[in-house]
C-alpha cells in the first residue's frame, strides 16, 4: 500500500531436476530459466524494499523525541552534497521525505498555499501539467485530500498517486490549512520540491547554447510545459514503425508502444535520464530487462529486445537533442586523450572548486590478519590511468560538478536573504512552500551568473592550459539566448 511492500511470501518454483532440465527443448528451458530469474529479482526486490521500509520506520521512532536535529553532509569530489546519515534523509524515497519536517515551521503567507497545493499535484503525478492545471487540480480535489487525510487507511485514494506518502503529508498540511479561517496564517513544516527537467540534458542544452534542447528541457520563457521524455518516446515509435518490415522485435515493440503512449514514455524516461550521466549503451539494456520492459516478447529474447530498444533510444535521442550528445562526445574523447597519456581531466566549477578526475589502475596487495589474508586494491599511479573509465565518467562528472554548484549557489544566495530552510537533492530543490518564489527568482539568477558567458569556451581554454597535447575544439554554440533562463517557468517546477 502506497508504495510499501508487505513481508515478501513469495516462494521459488518448484525445483526441478536435471534429468527433468535436460529433456526439455531449448525453448522450454528458456522460457523455465527466465521465470527462475523473474521469480529470484521480484523476491530480492521486495525483501529489500520491505527490510528498507522498517528501518526507516525505526529511525523515525527513535528520533521523534526529539525537538530537532540536523542532517551533516559531505561532499564528493565533484562538490556533490549527500547526508552522513543513512536511510531516513531528506535525498531518500519518498517515505523518507514523507516522515520528515521542517523543525521550524513558516506561515504559507501570500503565495505559499498555492505552491503546497501544486507540491501536492506534483507528487500525485500531475508534474507534466501547466502551473495553473496543478493549482486547479488540487483546488477540485480538495474533499478527497480531506477526506484521505482524516481515515488513510479506509479512503485509499491517496495510494494512487506517484508519490502516495509525500502527496498525504501534502494533502494533510492542506486539509488543516482550508480549515482556518485565513489559511495564509497556516504554519507548515513540510518542503515544497521544485525540479528540473531532466537537469542532466538541461545543463548540456545550456553549456551548449542549444535552441532545440533547451526548448525541450524548458529552459526558455515558453508558457508550455514541454515533455522530453514524451518527445522521445514519439520519435521510438516512427522509427520503431520504419524498421518493422525488416526487423521482427521493432515490429512488436511498434505494436506494443503504438496505442500506449504512457507506456512509450515509461520505456524511454530512465535510458533518458541516467545518459547524461554516463549510462551506455550495455547499461541501458540492462536498465530495460531490470525494469521488465522487455517480457513476454515472442520474436526474441529479453536481452535482444532490450538490444533492439536501445538502439532505437539512442538514434531518438540524437534526433530530438543532438547537441547533448555531441558535447557528451567531446567531454569524452578530451577524456581519452589525456587518459591515454597518462593525465588527469581537471576543470574548476563555477563556484571555485577545482575538481580531479583520476582514475587510476590498482595493484593487488595481501595483508596477513590473525583472521588470515586480506585481499586489498590500491591504486598505484605507476600503472596509469584507466582510459575507458576516464571516458565513461567525464560527462557525468563534469555535469554533476556543475549541478553541485548551482545548488550551492542557490542556497547561498537565499541564505544571504536571511532563508535558513532547506530539503536539496541535485535536481530537487525544497523550502517551505511560503517562500517558493524567492527560490524560483535565486535559482534562475544564479543559471545565468553560471552560463551567461561562453562556458564550454571558457572551460576548453582551461583544459588545454593543462596540458601539451592538442585536444579537440568543442561544439559550435547554438542560438539560444541564455536570458531567457529568467523566464522560464518550467525551469525547476
């Protein structure tokens, strides 16, 4: 119920012999393996889920006591920012979020009962809609938000949603507000997330100065929310259709995808997101079978139709934001070069951090323990450095360094304005609802003071300053004017 998973009591299939196993025909023993593994990745999954559950549930006991208490963090090498403790953090799932509050609570004020109210459209699943639709949606949902918040557990209707825990501690912090006779005095305690549009292909759209990226990843002043997961999945689907003559498994993912437009958008949405961040190609098939996209296929195995996919993601891709990619290109064969040669990728963020990237080979060493060996890996400059990860980790660590940055930024300059409350994570940036719009006017500022000027320029003049070598010029820049940040509603949403 709303997204926990019971005490798993599934059980494997009923064992069966070798003598049984070998009689069978390949076919048979496909289909027998692949509900073997099915059955073994749903138990392993819902234990963990469960296990994953409880512990958060016992932390939450253990510190409800307590008045308040803070969440240190640390940060990678990049200047990414993660809590120390583990579990029960406001960068968990969404049970995690759902149990924590602000100690301090705000007044909603002017502005802020319409920021929970579109808080609660997003995490029922109503993200992709206009600001106005979200405000509407939850003002014509006003009864059902009450009526799950007085009896959850009779009423159910809040388990439909996304994010069926944050949206009832939405709906509940409504409920009691509607109640007052001014529910601008309604004191909240919960944060109001706002985020990005597939940030990872936000920040390439704007390093590169892409018209069409941006536009797809709502970085322009349109008053349309634009889908790029959707406009994706549009363009798998005629190609899909293109390549059915001559290719059986396109033909039934044409079948499956063409009347399913939610379904389509499903199948692209995590190959999507996680491709800025370094995902290839092996990685997105296995994304595909993991999420069990890829079932019940007759022309083909699992693993061939997530090959089929994959290819076609990655061809859509290229079509819809093909400035991304060539900017994910170049990162990586800068990368390659210097790995090549045994140096490391350097760059400083736009808040000064000067970030390393060096992954180097390791050399076995053996320590004798009472308890007998210990097998270690050290890394040993002596053996270089590892060139294919250097090359699979320069884009994602590069755009992550520069989402830590914008973060930090952000945070600072609301700090200076006197804010103290804050529930960040990458991409999600949370504060109560009360003072929504001065994180939406901080954060767009702070993306024009970071890509107003000619960053990848900026930043290819100091990768070269690093080294010898003649290393690759970068993308052209596109036509987007980068003013345009300032007045993009749907930039962070």
């Amino acid at each position: 119920m709303g997204g926990i998973t019971q005490a798993c009591k599934k059980t494997m299939p009923e064992y069966m012999g070798a003598e049984t196993f070998s009689a069978l025909s390949k076919l048979d023993k496909d289909a027998f393996q692949s509900e073997l593994k099915a059955v073994q990745e749903q138990i392993t999954s819902e234990r963990g889920r469960h296990s994953a559950f409880t512990r958060k549930l016992s932390i939450a006991h253990k510190m409800a006591p307590h008045a308040e208490f803070y969440f240190p963090h640390f940060a990678d090498f990049r200047g990414r920012l993660y809590p120390l403790p583990q579990e029960l953090t406001p960068q968990g799932d969404q049970i995690a979020k759902a149990l924590l509050m602000f100690a301090n609570g705000e007044k909603l004020g002017p502005t802020g009962l319409k920021w929970l109210m579109i808080h609660a459209a997003n995490t029922f699943g109503m993200d992709k809609e206009t600001l106005a639709n979200r405000e509407k949606w939850a003002i014509d949902n006003l009864k059902m938000m009450s009526e799950v918040s007085s009896n959850p557990l009779s009423n159910k209707d809040w388990t439909e949603a996304d994010e069926p825990f944050t949206f009832l501690a939405a709906a509940k912090e409504i409920t009691t507000a509607m109640e007052l006779e001014d529910p601008r005095e309604f004191v909240s305690h919960i944060a109001s997330a706002q985020d990005g549009t597939v940030n990872g292909m936000q920040i390439l759209s704007l390093l590169g100065r892409d018209q069409v990226g941006a536009t797809a990843t709502n970085c322009t002043a349109s008053p349309v929310r634009q889908d790029l997961y959707s406009e994706v999945a549009i363009t798998v689907i005629t190609m899909l259709k293109a390549n059915s003559a001559d290719c059986a498994i396109s033909a039934e993912w044409y079948d499956l995808l063409k009347d399913n437009a939610g379904k389509a958008r499903k199948v692209v949405k995590r190959p999507i997101m996680t491709t800025p961040y370094g995902v290839t190609a092996k990685g997105i098939a296995t994304q595909l079978v993991n999420d069990k996209h890829c079932n019940g296929f007759k022309s083909g195995t699992r693993e061939e139709a997530a090959f089929t996919m994959t290819e076609t993601i990655l061809a859509a891709m290229t079509s819809v934001n093909g400035k991304a990619v060539e900017i994910m290109s170049y990162f990586q064969e800068v990368a390659g070069i210097l790995a090549e040669n045994g140096e490391n990728l350097t760059w400083y963020t736009p808040n000064g951090l000067k970030v390393t990237q060096s992954y180097q080979r390791t050399a076995e060493k053996r320590v004798a323990t009472v308890f007998g060996d210990v097998r270690l890996e050290v890394e040993d400059k002596d053996l270089g450095l590892i060139a294919q990860r250097s090359i699979n980790g320069s884009s994602p660590n590069i755009i992550h360094s520069f989402d830590a940055a914008m973060l930090q930024m952000t945070v600072t300059k609301l700090e200076e304005q006197g804010f103290t409350d804050f529930a960040m994570i990458h991409d999600s940036y949370g504060m109560h609802s009360g003072n929504v719009e001065a994180l939406h006017v901080a954060l767009r500022e702070v993306a024009l003071e970071i890509f107003g000027g000619d960053v990848l320029s900026d930043l290819h003049t100091y990768l070269q300053s690093t080294t010898d070598l003649v290393l690759p010029t970068p993308p052209a820049l596109g036509s987007y004017d980068v003013n345009e940040i300032t007045q993009a509603v749907y930039f962070f949403s």
